[in-house]
C-alpha cells in the first residue's frame, strides 16, 4: 500500500544545529569576539598546507536524503505518523527549511521504504532494512550493497525480568533521602508541552526513580538519539580495548594511512575520541564554518550514500593531532571504521558485535543502529533507542565500565571520556572530553563534575557522579529549545529531590 502526503506548507524554521559555545551566557559581546579570534589564530599558526575537497553531488539531493532517512526511520522504527514527522522530526541531516523543495512524497508501507520527488525529477528513496532501522538509498539503486544480518538478543524476555537486565522495577518504596514531592515537580517541570518531551528516565543508585513518556511513547519505543551515539561509539571501542583489540593510545590503524611518510600515522586513537585529530573535515560546528565551501562532510557521512568510512578515512591532515579540538564527524566515523576493522580482524561478526558483546551484557534490546548503503553503522548520529537503554548505557559508565562483577569497559575509561580533552583545554573551552560532553561551563544546572551524551533535538543522557543519577531525556526535534528550557527546570528540582552521595 502506497500513500502520497502533502510536502511543505508551513513557515520555515531554519536548520537547527548544535552550535558549540565559545564563551559563557554571561560575557559580552567584545570578549566573545576576542576568544573567537583567539581560538582562531591558535588554529591558524599550526595550519598544514593541504587543500580541502568538497563533497560532491548537489546539496539539495543531499538534504533530501536526509529527509527520507528521517521519516523512513520515524514511521517505520519509531511507529510515527508521517504527517507529524514530516513537522517536528530529525531536522538535522534534513533541516526543514530544505524540505520545501520536496514535490511529493510517497509512504509504501508493502515495501517498507519512502520517497521523496524533487523538481528536478531526483527521486530520493530510504528503505527500512530490517534490524539495521533505514537506510537512504543512492540515486537510482533499490537496494543496499551488503547482506543484512537478523540481531536477535539472547536474553530472557524482559516482563520475567527485574531491572535493570529486564522491566520489572522494584515494590519497595524509594528511599526516604529522596524528596518524592521534588521528584514529581522535576518530570512534571521536564513535561512542559512546547518542548515536545518524549521521554524522562531518572535513576538514582541504578534503580529508576522517576519515568514519564509523551503521548503514543513507551519504554520500548526507540526514539531519534542523534549524536548521543557518539558516546556509544566511545562504549564499542572501549569494549574493544577491554577485550584486547586495541589499546587506548596507540596510532590509529587506518589502512587508508600506512603509505610510508604518512603525516596521519601519529593520530592516535585517543585523539580520535577527543575529536582531536585533526583531519581536514568541514563540520557544521565549526567557529570558522565557510558556507562557500559547498556541503558540508559532517553531514555528507549521513546523506551521501557512499562508503561513509573510506570518505573519512581519505581525508588529509589540516593540524597535528591533539592540538585543536574541532566537534566534527570525521572521528566518530573512523571509530566506528575501527571497530569494524577490530571485530572483522579477529573473524567475528561485525553487525551483531554491538548486541552481542554490549547491549545483551547490560540489559540493552531496543537499539536500532542504521548504516550507509555499504552496511557501515553510522553511529555518529544515525541510531534510534529507548530512554531506558539509554539509562542503562549510562549507568554503566556512573559503575565505571563495571556490570553485575563484570568489567565491560577498562578500568579508569569513565574518567577518560569525561576528562577535559587537552585540545579544547587550550582553546579555554572546557566543554568536550572524549566523545562525552562535559558540564565546565554549567550548561545544566548540576555539578561541574557531571558529563553526558548530547544529540540534536535535545536529546540527552546526564551522567551526575556526585548525586549517583542517570537522566534521560529524548524528545521530538521540533520541540528541541523549550525541550532545553524544561530539561534545565527539571534538573533544578532533582538537585533539590536527591542529596549528593559522593
């Protein structure tokens, strides 16, 4: 069955993009220029001499991939209507302002796929692609280049089980340090409608103290997570790094560098994580972003629809690693190329590796983790999952790698990605650590201490050490600023409803 909606019609909202903060809300505007210009000469005097290619394929096609991706991936992962979606979701690999320039759009719930006409007569397509969530297409092919693989979890079902490994949560009453009343005015503050919430899990000492979810929401449903899937990307090659495959601080072993003379061999796999690498890769964030330059690479690796690793991979050098911090998708993307490389190279699957070796380990079934055509994850922000996984991820990290007795990831890892990265440090942004963002500037009201996963839209996992909380919290990307506003609310009253443990 095959249905046509309507495409546009509504006021532009512009592309929304997680814009790094150079200096706090409270510095004028002279010295925000005078630490921009700063942080720019720093960059400038280390600049390499190597020329910078753009991607190719007209920005438009681009934007439109990313469309269909989004609603693929909202109506038939998330199970959202598509005229909502259309409306409030995934503006990031496909701004709003961009889907005007769709002509019509077809939702072919037989074959499971959407596309997305253009003027032009381009028609965009993203099919869904079974455990592997959706995937866009490259103009005129129909299929993925690779053979799909069924992820099936090989833990019990979860209505048998406690949390966290299951659903069932605890009789007993919470305990009497926690403000109950508190507790109730942070989910209701963090519920303010005009910030679309989606879902709210608050845990305290690993147990859920605190879950509320949006209309048509439940604990299973996976949601738009964005860039907290760098964290996750963090977690896999940490697991590698527990198990042996790689070691921390080690050059990176990306084949594309190993020509003999090769600046890039001394980029490490830290400084890869640190998004310190210094790879010339045009992000969205960057404080000297060039528009002129053409489309972006930072989304290129989601709406391209090529080999979204060898594009990172065969970028050049633009500094030396581990002296300028820049928040761009080159990294998370060798990552993920790494752990393809790592699991590959020891004859394991790569598809299920996530499943097997971390989400079964720590109660985790709801991921959905989505690939370019050529069957790479691209979890630098294409990954759907429950509040509630995400909860778990985050615990993990709040027991140090540690799970029922079982280390899962090195010991001390949790410190590392919540460490001030040396190059931002010298920048004097004291915000980004390793694929963790850290709270240095107060962007949450909670200690300095705490660092969390942050995606597009307003998603979020805050990791607090110091109370022993967990938040999450997902919501529709429409509602992403007033989502912000009542996140930081809810917080305010947490901090009231829970001492500090620590």
């Amino acid at each position: 069955m095959s249905r046509s909606i309507r495409a546009g019609g509504v006021a532009v909202m512009g592309v929304v993009v997680a814009m790094l903060t150079l200096t706090s809300p409270s510095t004028n505007e002279a010295e925000a220029q005078s630490g921009r210009d700063a942080l720019l000469a720093r960059a400038a005097a280390v600049e390499l001499d190597t020329e910078y290619e753009a991607p190719p394929g007209d920005p438009i096609w681009h934007h439109t991939a990313g469309f269909a991706k989004t609603l693929c991936s909202a109506v038939f992962v998330t199970g959202l209507d598509p005229e909502f979606a259309a409306e409030n979701v995934g503006f990031f690999s496909a701004p709003y302002e961009q889907r005007r320039h769709v002509t019509a759009i077809e939702v072919d719930h037989d074959l499971r796929q959407i596309s997305l006409s253009l003027p032009d007569g381009v028609v965009r397509t993203a099919k869904f692609n079974g455990d592997h969530g959706c995937v866009a297409l490259p103009i005129g092919e129909d299929d993925v280049f690779f053979e799909p693989v069924e992820i099936t979890s090989t833990l019990p079902d979860p209505s048998t089980q406690p949390w966290p490994l299951g659903d069932m949560l605890p009789e007993t009453p919470l305990p009497a340090e926690i403000d109950q009343d508190r507790l109730a005015q942070a989910l209701d503050a963090g519920f303010d409608p005009a910030g679309m919430t989606a879902a709210l899990v608050v845990t305290h000492k690993g147990r859920i103290i605190g879950e509320r979810y949006g209309d048509g929401i439940t604990m299973h449903t996976p949601l738009e997570s964005w860039s907290m899937g760098k964290s996750l990307t963090a977690t896999l090659m940490g697991v590698l790094i527990q198990q042996g495959t790689y070691e921390l601080y080690q050059p990176a072993p990306i084949p594309e560098w190993q020509e003999p003379g090769d600046p890039r061999q001394e980029i490490r796999i830290a400084d890869i994580l640190r998004m310190s690498s210094g790879l010339r890769f045009q992000g969205v964030a960057d404080p000297d972003l060039d528009p002129t330059l053409g489309y972006p690479d930072h989304l290129y690796v989601y709406t391209g629809t090529v080999n979204s690793f060898e594009w990172a991979a065969t970028r050049p050098q633009q500094w030396p690693p581990n002296i300028i911090g820049r928040y761009r998708n080159s990294d998370p993307v060798l990552i993920n190329y790494l752990v393809r490389l790592g699991v590959e190279g020891r004859s394991d699957e790569y598809l299920s590796f996530p499943q097997r070796e971390l989400f079964d380990r720590i109660g985790a079934r709801g991921f959905v983790l989505e690939t370019d055509p050529h069957g790479n994850y691209l979890l630098q922000g294409y990954e759907l999952a429950p509040a509630r996984d995400w909860a778990r991820l985050g615990n993990l990290y709040l027991q140090d790698g540690m799970w029922n007795g079982e280390r899962i990831l090195p010991e001390g890892y949790a410190e590392f990605v919540s460490t001030l990265a040396p190059a931002w440090e010298a920048d004097g942004r004291p915000i980004y650590g390793g694929f963790f963002w850290i709270n240095g500037t107060g962007t949450f009201p909670v200690p300095r201490d705490a660092y969390y996963m942050s995606g597009a839209g307003g998603q979020t996992t805050l990791i607090i050490p110091s109370h022993d909380l967990v938040v999450v919290r997902q919501g529709h990307y429409a509602g992403q600023r007033a989502g912000g506003r009542a996140l930081r609310a809810a917080l305010a009253h947490l901090m009231e409803a829970v001492p500090a443990s620590r």
